[in-house]
C-alpha cells in the first residue's frame, strides 16, 4: 500500500512530489498521521508519496519473531535469496514502480521529485539518491542508518536478503557507495543527540567522514536532546520540506 497527499495547487497544475520512506515495523500510516506534513506540504505545493516498508500479504514471507526481517523491514533494497527474492524488490518499488503509476495517474509532474526518511527509511532515501543520480532533486533523513554493513539491523537483513558475502551488501549502504564515488544531490540529515540507537546501529560519523573524504555536500545537523520518535521528525520536518521545495522549484 501507500498513500498520497496532494496540496490544494494539485486542483490546477501539477505539481512536484517527496517521496518518504518510513523505518522499521511501520506502514505508510505513520508519516502520515504523526509528523504533521500535510501543512507544510500545502503551503509549498508538495505533494507527499508516502511507501510502505514492505511488500504484504499472506503469500510474501515474514520473520513473525523479528521485527526487523521481513514485512516491516523491506530495508528498500532487492533480495537476491530465497525465500526473500520474489517479492522483496523495494529498491525498484521506491525509484521505478511506484513514481511510474503516481505519475500516470496524478497531477504530480513527471520527473520531478525528491526523495525522504527516516531510520531504515533515511538509509533507502541516501539509497535511492545515491544510485541514481539526477533522479532525485534532494534528498534529507531524520536518523538514518548511514552504515548498515557496522549494525546488527543491517547485517541482520542483507545476510538473510543477499547472502553472506559482505562485498554484496556494500551496494546497499550509503556511506560505502560514498566511499566507491557516488554522487547524490546535497543531503540533509538531522539527528538526535538523544537517540537510543545512535551508538549502535546509525553512524551518521561515519557517512560525514566518506562525504568529507569525497568533497560530497552533505549537511548534518545534530539535535541536542532529541530521540528517534515521531516527535522528532514533527519538529524539524517543516525545514525539510522547505529545503526540498526550494531543490525542486528551482529546476521546475
């Protein structure tokens, strides 16, 4: 499933999209209910694609004692492994599938678009920008897990999805694709110097150290008292939007 949101100038010309990928055990509902981004999105003419985080039925295999595997936790890459590979193709869903059918269907305007997260959902946006340069016209993330291949989410997920040859998971973690020389659009990224998971699975010094390294613009804003709650993505996602309307009227 997903969902959209389309700002009142969507009734008159179409208009340019974020795309927002969510973290781990949500569903498109999320953003869409607790960060507040419809307002924002209203007044700047945005609209809002917000994907869920995994494929779902009761035919798609899960992980039913993780919740980290499985659905839930599509981690917006391709699964190379079975059972996984059938139906775990996010990172196609993110950046081809679904921009393919919004832009057939709504007045969002073909081609332009950014792309947003947060936690697993901030690694599938550096993902997607990373990969795939020009397509989007920024890219932000609240939390995001800049370095799977050093947590145990990630090495969780990429040795069930690709297998365990950790040169494979290296595509899919955005401060080794820095690292290999991919380009992306100028990155935001906020985060909580109050996060739980800070220490142990997200990394973001490690994505500054290989952008620094690179000469890759990326800006890091560090929230002092701030956690990994919807609460955080509510305070600051107002000056996302702004900084992604700003990327995207200039090349409309």
């Amino acid at each position: 499933t997903f969902s959209v949101y389309l700002p009142p100038q969507a009734e008159s010309r179409k208009v340019p999209a974020l795309y927002w990928l969510s973290g781990l055990t949500c569903t498109d509902d999320n953003f869409r209910v607790k960060a507040g981004a419809q307002r924002y999105a209203a007044e700047l003419g945005l609209a809002l694609v917000i994907t869920d985080t995994s494929p779902r039925g009761t035919d798609v295999p899960d992980a039913t004692d993780r919740y980290d595997l499985g659905q839930g936790a599509g981690f917006y890459i391709n699964a190379t492994r079975q059972p996984w590979s059938k139906h775990y193709h996010m990172y196609d869903y993110v950046v081809q599938e679904l921009p393919a059918l919004v832009e057939a269907d709504l007045p969002v305007m073909p081609g332009l678009k950014s792309v947003a997260g947060h936690s697993m959902g901030g690694h599938g946006a550096l993902l997607c920008a990373l990969k795939n340069p020009g397509v989007f016209r920024s890219v932000s993330a609240f939390s995001p897990i800049c370095n799977p291949l050093q947590s145990s989410w990630g090495e969780g997920c990429f040795s069930a999805y690709l297998g365990d040859n950790r040169l494979d998971w290296e595509a899919w973690d955005a401060t080794c694709l820095v690292q290999g020389g991919a380009k992306a659009p100028p990155m935001l990224v906020d985060q909580g110097t109050a996060d739980e998971f800070l220490a142990d699975h997200l990394f973001p010094q490690n994505l500054q150290a290989a952008c620094e390294a690179a000469g890759s613009p990326l800006t890091l804003r560090l929230q002092a008292g701030y956690d990994h709650s919807y609460h955080f993505i509510a305070s600051f996602i107002g000056e996302h939007l702004a900084w992604h309307a700003e990327a995207l009227n200039s090349q409309a």
